[in-house]
C-alpha cells in the first residue's frame, strides 16, 4: 500500500468533488479527486480547500470503499448501539 500527503491540496490539478448526499452549504463533508493517471486518489476536507490532502494507492482506496460498503446504515428505529 502506498500513501502519502500534500501540505496543500489547492497546489494539486485535480478537479475535486464530492457525495451528493453533502448539504447545499457544502460544511461538513471530503472532496475526492483522482490524480493524472488513475493511480492515485487524493482526499481534503472541504472547508479547508488550501489545507492538507491524503494520498492513496488505488488498492488502498479500493478497498476503503469496499469497507465502506459492507457496513449496514443505521434504520430509523434502531436503537443507538455505541461500540
């Protein structure tokens, strides 16, 4: 696995984006982008466009979504369970 950080993600010519599930407001959600190439997915936080960015192989990114996608969303009237 391969990984890594840039000081500032703004300095990266990407075009970011992110979930249509954030808010108009666009305040609490990431940004993704995928570097020239393909092999390198980049991640900000979206209220700190000029703050730092992780840098991941796509195996590691590939597997973070897989890992994303096998956990169970929450229904309406679970009850709240804290690990």
């Amino acid at each position: 696995m391969r990984y890594g950080c840039v000081r500032n993600a703004a300095e990266l010519t990407v075009r970011w984006s992110r979930s249509s599930h954030s808010g108009p407001n666009g305040g609490q959600c990431v940004e993704t982008a995928t570097l020239p190439g393909g092999e390198i997915a980049a991640v900000r936080d979206s209220k700190r466009p000029h703050g730092p960015a992780l840098l991941f192989d796509r195996r590691a990114w590939t597997a973070f979504l897989r890992s994303l996608r096998r956990i169970r969303r929450p229904r309406p009237n679970d009850p709240l369970v804290c690990p």
